[in-house]
C-alpha cells in the first residue's frame, strides 16, 4: 500500500472542489442564476465563473502547471469572497475563504518545489 502525503493528496483535492463549483455553475440551477443577478452580474456569468473554475481543476491537476492552477483559483475565490462580502452575505463567503487559502498553500508548495528543482539543476 503506497503513502500518500498531504502536498499530494491536497491539490487534487482541490482540482475536485473546483470540478464541482465549475460545473454547478455552468448546470446552474435558476436558484444559482438569480444569486448572479441579484449581484448585478449579467445572466450569462455563470458560465465565465464555471468555465473558470474548470480550467483550475485542469491547471491544478498537473504538477506542471500547478502554480497556474492555484493562482487562477485564488483569484476566482477572492473574486467569489469579494462579491458576497460586498452583499452583506459573510456566511456564503466561508467556502471561497477556504478554497483561496488552500489555493495559497498549493501555490506555495509548487513555488518552493518549482524552486528546489531549479537549484538543483544548476548545482
């Protein structure tokens, strides 16, 4: 039985939390579209922020593009956290708090080991 650690397991994870808002938000339900329009964002955007989050799942996923990943995944969620926060909504802000803090520490991660193999190659 092969171990697993937490900088492994935690990405994917993520990938999978982005995989299920992406497309919660492309099948978006009427409940989801009228949020959108209740925060003055046009009926269509559910698509951009479905779209977006899929393509993090996808950065996310591989290790090469990792860095990517958490950056645009961040960004979606300070997005998101912005958005409620400005609505008064603080309880709705919870998840996308989580999700870019864990976006940060995957970021992170690929930062340091993005560096370690460069110092590597030139040692």
């Amino acid at each position: 039985m092969s171990k697993i650690s937490w900088r492994q397991a935690l990405p994917l994870a993520l990938a999978a939390f982005f995989v299920v808002g992406g497309l919660s938000n492309i099948l978006a339900p009427r409940s989801i579209i009228e949020e959108y329009l209740k925060w003055g964002y046009p009926h269509w955007f559910h698509f951009v922020t479905g779209s977006l989050e899929l393509t993090t799942a996808v950065l996310l996923a591989r290790e090469q593009t990792r860095l990517w990943g958490s950056a645009l995944g961040c960004a979606v969620m300070l997005a998101a956290l912005a958005t409620v926060t400005l609505h008064g909504e603080y309880v709705h802000g919870v998840a996308p708090l989580v999700a870019a803090t864990l976006s940060i520490v995957v970021g992170w991660i690929a930062w340091r080991k993005r560096l370690a193999a460069g110092f590597m190659a030139r040692a």
